[in-house]
C-alpha cells in the first residue's frame, strides 16, 4: 500500500509549471533559512569549507553536527543552526546568504525536492520531484511560471546533482539494503573518506590503502587529484573495503 504524502509536499513531473520566485523583494526573505534540519552532502561540505577557506577538521567542529539515525546505516552530517531564539542559519543575516555561490544543494533547490531511485536491475537512476509549499513561504505568491527542470538548470545544480547521482550506489549498495550494519569504525572511516579528503588523499600517497583500479586513483596520481576528483574517487573505493563485496557492485554468495 502507497502511503499518501503531507499536504505540503506534491508530486511534481519535470516540466510542469507553478509559479514562484525568491528573493529581498520577498515579504518572507531568508524566513526559510532557520531551525533547519539541513544535511549537508560530501560535495556541500567541500564546497562550504572551500568558500571559507577551512580545513576539513576545522569546518566539521565549527559548523557541522554529526549524528547517528535509527534507519540509516552511517551518521549523517548536519548544518548547525546558530543557537539563539530564532535559530538561523550561521551564514545568513539580513542582507541574506553570505555563501550564496556556495550555498548547500537543499538551500538551491527548494521549494523544489528532487528524489533519485535505482531501477530494479541497477542499470540507470530515476529521477522524481516534489514540490515543497511551507505556510511561511510567500514566494508561491510570485507570477513568475517556472518548471523543476528549469529551476534546477537556473540554480545551477548539476555538480551537485553529480556528486549526489556518484553517492546513490554507495548509500544503496545491496549489502545495506541486505540490513548490514557498520561497526563504529566503519562508520569512522565513512566520515573521514568522505568529508576529510585530505584524511584520505594522505593515506592513498603513503601507501596505507590501495584503491582497485576502477576507482582511477592510486599513490603516484593522487597528489595531481583536485578535492573534488578525490571526493569521486574516494566514493569508488569505500564500498571495496565492505563485507563481500564486488567490483561490479553485486554481493559474494
């Protein structure tokens, strides 16, 4: 049995139209941008710290909250929310985003939702939509007309989108879906692969892991890597470290 979901959020198709816009011009401008349950991808982390120019551990201990969830196989990483009665978020202030270039994928996105789902044979991802209509949010008042694929295209989402289509196979590896569970340090490494790149480019360099050849990595090209194709690499390899695992992504019988 499907189950119905909330009034406020909608099934949407990629081309059809609603009408909103955002922006200072807004009665509700940046109401949006408070006591949010925010979580911030690989690629979004990397690419805030990037913007402030921060190290990956520094980033983490300033502006991120890391917690474990029931239904989830590793923790997942938070934006932290500014801890006074409004709770915003730490890099908006009355002239709106300070790290608008930059800004999380969630934050580009919205009022839009975007789903990706792996067909049965795994052969190539779906892409599904929503539509978010909070009451807060006035900008469905707005005249401008606009679909979900052109407000993706207009928020410039396609690294991120990427880097969230290069994730789905690790985050719905068989073996997770199976009901396996990663010990504390394997959740560790998760989080250090993953959102310290350097953590993992310093231990392909001096020999500590050796990455399989599909990951295209290895200690004599590692140092020529930018972040982002390490953090593509690093999501290659850290499945190859799993219980039973395959290079074609299938599990050991």
């Amino acid at each position: 049995m499907s189950v119905k979901p909330p009034e406020k959020v909608q099934p949407i198709q990629a081309t059809e139209k609603f009408s909103f816009d955002c922006g200072p011009e807004v009665p509700c401008f940046t109401e949006c941008c408070r006591a949010l349950e925010l979580v911030l991808t690989p690629y979004d982390a990397l690419r805030l710290r990037h913007r402030l120019g921060l190290d990956s551990a520094t980033f983490l201990e300033r502006y991120a909250a890391i917690e474990g969830q029931p239904d989830e196989a590793f923790p997942l990483v938070y934006l932290s929310m500014l801890e006074d009665e409004r709770q915003r978020c730490p890099f908006v202030g009355a002239d709106g985003c300070a790290v608008y270039e930059d800004r999380p994928a969630a934050c580009r996105a919205y009022p839009v939702g975007r789903g990706l789902r792996m067909t049965p044979c795994r052969s190539h991802l779906q892409e599904l939509f929503v539509l978010v209509r909070e009451e807060h949010c006035q900008g469905f008042a707005e005249p401008r007309e606009i679909t979900p694929e052109k407000w993706m295209a207009d928020q410039e989402l396609e690294p991120y989108n990427t880097f969230s289509e290069a994730m789905l196979p690790l985050l719905r590896h068989p073996i997770i879906l199976q009901g396996w569970q990663p010990t504390p340090e394997q959740q560790q490494e998760y989080l250090h692969t993953l959102y310290q790149p350097e953590y993992f480019r310093q231990r392909v360099a001096g020999g500590e892991i050796s990455p399989p050849a599909q990951t295209g990595i290895d200690r004599h090209n590692v140092a020529e890597l930018d972040d982002y194709q390490l953090l593509l690499a690093a999501i290659k390899w850290l499945p190859t470290t799993w219980p039973g695992h395959k290079s074609d992504g299938r599990l050991d019988k």
